[in-house]
C-alpha cells in the first residue's frame, strides 16, 4: 500500500541469481537489510506487479518496484536513565548495557530501555532502525550485561552494520558461572 509520504522506485535488474533482499541492498545503500526485508514482508516490494519473498533469485529484466515510505517520527521519549560510557564522539556512542535493562521499546517494556536512556543523553541517534530501534546496530538480551556500540547518525549505522555483515568487527564473549559444570554426556 502505498501513502502519500511513500515514495516509488522502478528498478530493471541487470543482475541474476541473488536473493532479492540482498540485491535490493546493493541498489539502495541507504536501507537496511531489516528495513528492506519488512518492507518485502509487508508487500511494498513487487516484482512484474506480484509480492514476492525476500529470498526470491532475482532474474535480468525483472521490473522491481519499491514502495519507500517516509521515515516515521520518532515518538519515543528520551529518560534520565544513568549510563557508564566506555566511549563517544559525534558518530558513535559505546556503553555498559547491565543485566535487566531492555535495549530497545517492545511490547511490555516501552519505558526504561537503553534507547531512552541514549535518547536523553545525545538529542538524536541513527534513523535506520526506525522508530522503535534509533542507533541501535546490534543487541544483546535484557538479561545479559556487555558493551553495545549505538549510531549517531546514518552514516555511522550504515558504516557499523556494514562492518557486521561481513565479519570485520571482532566480537569477544566471557561467560561467568557461579556452579561447577558437570561432564559431557
């Protein structure tokens, strides 16, 4: 469906053989896999006027067309919440997530989260998560406590998604346990 705020992209594919999620990807640098994904998922992407999935293998000649819609603004509030910092510049912002706070607003869990907490502290994050996920380029559970980096602007989130997907950040995990673990069955 398409709004008044949405905007229309024609795309002949030159291309053959990849997924469509991941072609899509290449043509628009400034959307996120996950956004072009649900925009898939929700119908606004056709191929030869029929919705298709996002692992479709996209053929040479294929008509896409998107249907963008208009960023969506931010209806979240930013909270007083304390934040330990590790680092900040003008493009990213890396925390100290502790064990029980929520990331990012979801169903039950709308207040109190990291996002409202960065909200309070920088203004304004990343746009390219949308309007529930600001600056968040990557999570770790509610009940987990570790570094997590935030976006600033696009740029950085595009830049920091990038580095994900092909494996260019190094992530390190230690696990802490309080009982002696028994043999391997």
């Amino acid at each position: 469906k398409m709004s008044k705020q949405s905007k229309v992209e024609h795309i002949v594919a030159a291309g053959a053989g990849k997924r469509l999620d991941r072609y899509l990807c290449e043509q628009f640098p400034d959307l996120s896999r996950s956004r072009i994904q649900s925009m898939i998922k929700e119908g606004a992407v056709t191929i030869m006027g029929r919705p298709v999935k996002a692992s479709y293998p996209v053929e040479p000649g294929d008509v896409i067309e998107l249907c963008i819609p208009e960023a969506k603004p931010l209806t979240i509030a930013g909270e007083d919440i304390p934040l330990v910092i590790l680092y900040e510049d003008k493009d990213i912002i890396v925390v100290d997530k502790p064990q029980g706070m929520v990331v990012h607003p979801a169903a039950g869990n709308y207040a109190g989260t990291l996002v409202n907490a960065l909200l309070h502290h920088c203004g304004d994050l990343s746009g390219i998560n949308g309007v529930i996920r600001p600056g968040i380029v990557h999570r770790i559970d509610k009940n987990t406590s570790g570094i997590l980096v935030a976006a600033k602007n696009d740029a950085a989130h595009l830049g920091l998604s990038n580095q994900w997907k092909d494996h260019s950040i190094k992530r390190l995990y230690k696990a802490l346990l309080h009982k002696e673990m028994s043999e391997p069955a």
